[in-house]
C-alpha cells in the first residue's frame, strides 16, 4: 500500500482554512477565488468535509472542473468535490446530520488524536460476533494491542438478533466501525451501539449512509420493541465519516483502511485492512457480474495473510445475468400483449434500479414505481458515480391509491416491495388485480422459507399478507436475479488471489460454510476456516 493517504488535518490549519473558504463562497475575497466558483455556476449547497479537507459544492452544471479544482486548491489548500444536486430528501438530511452536526469539529479532533496512540503491535486477533454459519449478521472485531475496530454490525433477519456480546467486545474502547453495505443483517446493529453510548466514527461511502438511514428508520417503524430509537439512529449518522472507494485511510493506531467496490449494492464495499503491514480482506457481500446498475466487484488486491469471505451461493449456480434480463423483459412483453398489468415485486435497494435501469433501456415508457423503491431509487440516483446508469429517465413515482389505480388503468409496468411478498404495496395490487390471469406477478429475488413469496412460488393459493387471504389468478413468474457471486464467482475470485491467506468463510448456510472452507483447505492448500459465532482466531 502507498503512504499516500489523507492524515485528518490538524485543527488550526482547519481553522482558517475554513474561514478562508467561507470568504471565498461569500465572494467576498480574492478575485482569483472568486472567478473559481463563479465558474461553477448556481450552487444548491455548500458542505465542508473537514475530515478530508475538502469543500462539497452541488450543482446541476456537469463537467470536470479540474482547472477550477486546481485553482480552488492553490487558492485555499481545499480540494473542491462537485455534488450533483441530490433529488432525495434523505440525502439532504444526511448530508446536514453529518457536515452541519455542531459537535463535528470536537468529535473529529478526537478521532485524529486517537488514531495517533502509540504502543505494540505484535498480534491480531479476530472474533466472529455474528456471521458464523448463518447467512447475515456479519459482525467481526478485529484487535491489535493498540487497535480495536468492528467490521459490520448486523442483525440475524429472520429473528432479528443482533452480534453477540463478546466479554472482549467494550464499545468505549472501540476505535471504528466499518460498514460494508447498507443491507440490515451489515448494518442493523449499530444504531443500537449508539444508544449505549457508543460516540466513535462510523466509516462508509455516502450512499451506504444514506441509504443506511432509510432501511434503520424502516426497521425503527416495524419492530415492536426496538432497542434504538430515531435519535440514535441520527446520533449514528452525526459519527459517519464518508470514504470513497480507493482512498486510503487510518482509522486506528496501527490500522489503516481502503474500500474497494463489491457490485452488491450501490455503494457496496469490500475492505481491506492493512494492519501493521499485514493484508486482510473482508469480501462484504459482493458480485463478480457486470449488471445494468453496478459494474463487477473490484479484486485487484495486494497479495493477502488474512481473507474473510462470503459464501451465500458458494454451492450453487446462478444463471447468468443476459439469461434472466431476457426472460424478464420476455414475460413484461407478453404480459402486456394480452392486455394484462406487469408487477414485479422486490427489494427497494439495488435490486429494484437494476430492473428499472433494464426497463428504461429497452424503451419502455409507462413505468410506475411503488413504496420505499421511491425514496431509494432518488438516493441511488443522487450518486451517479457509483452506478452505471443515469436513473433520471421517465418513469412515476406512486404516493397514493389514486395514483395506483391510475397505474392499473393504463396498463403501466409496476415496480413495487417486497421482495418476499412480506407486506408493503404489492398486497394492494395482489388484492385488486390479483385475480385476473392476464396479468403477472414477477418475482426477481430469493425468498426465504415460509414467506408468502416462497410459499406462493410452491404452489400455496391462497396465501396471507399480514392476515389477509388473498386468492391468487394471476401468472406467477420467478426470474432468479441475484446479488451475490455464485460458485464460479467465488472460486474465479479465490483464483486471482496472492499468498496463502488464512481464510474465514463466513455469511453461509453451515454446511456451504463448512464445504467451502474444506476445499479452500485442500484446493488451494490455505489454512481456511468456518468459524462458528464467538470463536475467535490469533494471528
Ligand atoms: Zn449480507
Ligand atoms: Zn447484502
């Protein structure tokens, strides 16, 4: 790894290089400055970014502004980042809850004299709170003698568990957390640490905070009994520290941190560790396949001792992503040749701005989307360099009851939650359209177990979404989309790996975990692992 990284600049020269810019944003300083961001053009928001030295300014002009940059940095010794103005409310929000939080200023200061302790650095010690032999509930603390970090903080999805209590585990010895994604069984966990009084750094790229805060204040909304509520959960977005992919950053004593992109999520990272000159690498969740809204996982990594990986479909195949595009647009043609309504029914993230970004490509035009798919696909859309497409095409957004019938009326393509048929607005369509075989429910996701979308998809009719017996006509259709590497991601991606890692095969059913371990073992002749929850490894 170079040394090449951003430090956390040092509280003086913050000082009046903020004032400085805040001269310059007035206009009220050097002409040079001035013709800067003149050139620039209307502006909606101006942030600053004190922990990377940089000035946040958004706006709707598109270029490159590298001169502007250049000039803006002689000027001020601020990098100047051009914003495309975000048309998600949330993302306004978390942008303020981050940049504007008022105890900003000492909380950084603190996280810089922090990650400057000194002391030994003889051993690492790894330990599985969660995401051993299950699927999800990742949560690995990882411990030097002076070094404490957490690599995600998720919860079980089906019983909604949090990561175990390690005795070793003190949040008021904690130096970081690392997110990798936004998903629940990464992230659900942390806005409870905060309500325990957890008030160190949370490092993510800004749509996995942003779309973090939407998913944490859906599952604020539909337990009964959480252990957080919506000021923790903002306190958490007040200690985010927004990194980009590839920018190299300390964020403990003797541990300095890069993301690289995982083709999960928008957003989505895997992380890599350099730990006193040793290389770890936690996969995250992550997909080697180039899709319509993320290309593949990025795996140009330094030779490795460590590796931490994912294995959800590590025994399976998926068919491949031209396969599935085919047969989804296939089953929305015929569907809408016999004058029938296409629903396709799914998860609000990713997933659902991978299908629309198919559907805007193959000229449709009479395209509805329904429930959280609204809010997310505007955050999504709010960060175009982390995804493929521009999501700003012409489709609606549906708030109310009229605005579904008036979808169901002119024949739209809706794209609607949940993805399991759990609840949301896909029991409004199931209940006024669901009895009429011309039209087709597509359902592009995994189902779980015992989920009205499994149980529909074996053949259950009729079925029950929150109580009520809905008798299905319509066509079901499953299309098995994925945002997971299969099989033959995963060994193409173990193939293309330097050195002999200690491997941990982790976020698996327990027999894909074991499996997997095993034939690392004897394939590749690492000494690999499936740890079970709370085991803990030195190294
Ligand atoms: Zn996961
Ligand atoms: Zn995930």
């Amino acid at each position: 790894m170079s040394n090449n990284y951003y430090e956390y600049i040092g509280p003086d020269k913050l000082k009046i290089c903020g004032e400085n810019v805040e001269k310059i944003l007035n206009r009220s300083t050097t002409k040079e400055a001035s013709k800067v961001i003149n050139k620039i053009g209307s502006y909606n928001n101006v942030y600053w970014d004190e922990s990377y030295g940089k000035v946040l300014v958004e706006t709707n002009r598109t270029g490159t502004f590298e001169r502007e940059k250049n000039r803006f940095f002689k000027e001020t010794g601020w990098n100047l980042e051009i914003y495309k103005n975000p048309y998600s409310e949330m993302v306004n929000k978390v942008r303020r809850l981050i940049y504007e939080y008022e105890g900003r200023y000492e909380f950084l200061k603190k996280v810089s004299r922090n990650v400057r302790r000194a002391g030994d650095s003889s051993w690492i010690r790894i330990s599985f709170l969660g995401g051993g032999k299950e699927v999800g509930r990742n949560s690995i603390f990882i411990q030097t003698p002076r070094s404490k970090v957490l690599l995600d903080c998720g919860i079980n999805m089906k019983t909604s568990k949090g990561p175990l209590p390690a005795p070793e585990m003190d949040i008021k010895q904690l130096d970081a957390i690392v997110i990798s994604h936004s998903h629940l069984d990464h992230t659900g966990g942390i806005a409870k640490l905060y309500a325990q009084g957890y008030r160190g750094p949370v490092y993510a790229t800004e749509p996995t905070i942003a779309l973090m805060r939407l998913l944490k204040r859906d599952l604020y909304r539909l337990k009964e009994n959480p252990e957080f509520n919506k000021s923790s959960i903002d306190k958490m977005i007040n200690h985010c520290i927004p990194i980009e992919y590839r920018d190299m950053k300390k964020i403990a004593p003797d541990i300095h941190m890069e993301l690289y992109n995982a083709g999960h999520l928008p957003g989505s990272a895997g992380v890599l560790l350099d730990i006193n000159g040793k290389q770890l690498f936690y996969t995250g969740d992550f997909d080697d396949r180039n899709t319509k809204l993320l290309p593949p996982a990025d795996h140009d990594l330094p030779p490795l001792d460590v590796l931490i990986t994912e294995a959800t479909y590590s025994h399976e195949s998926i068919p491949s992503q031209k396969k599935v595009e085919r047969e989804l647009i296939k089953t929305v043609d015929k569907t809408l040749s016999r004058d029938g309504t296409p629903i396709i029914s799914t998860f609000a993230i990713g997933r659902s701005q991978e299908i629309l970004s198919l559907l805007l490509e193959n000229g449709y035009k009479n395209i509805y989307i329904d429930g959280m798919i609204c809010e997310a696909t505007k955050i999504v859309g709010s960060y175009p360099d982390y995804i493929k497409p521009n999501l700003d095409g012409e489709y609606q957004y549906i708030y109310s009851e009229k605005q579904r019938e008036e979808a169901i009326e002119n024949n739209g393509i809706i794209v609607t939650t949940s993805g399991m048929l759990t609840g949301g607005p896909i029991q409004y369509y199931l209940d006024h359209i669901g009895d009429k075989s011309k039209n087709t429910l597509i359902l592009p996701g995994y189902m779980v177990e015992n989920t009205p979308g499994n149980k529909l998809k074996e053949g259950e009719n009729p079925i029950h979404i929150n109580g009520k017996q809905l008798e299905i006509e319509l066509e079901v259709k499953q299309i098995r989309f994925s945002g997971h590497a299969d099989r033959s991601g995963l060994w193409s991606f173990l193939h293309k790996i330097e050195g002999s890692p200690e491997t941990y095969v982790i976020h698996g059913e327990k027999e894909n975990c074991e499996k997997l371990s095993q034939e690392i073992n004897e394939k590749l002749g690492w000494s690999a692992n499936a740890p079970k929850n709370l085991d803990a490894y030195r190294t």
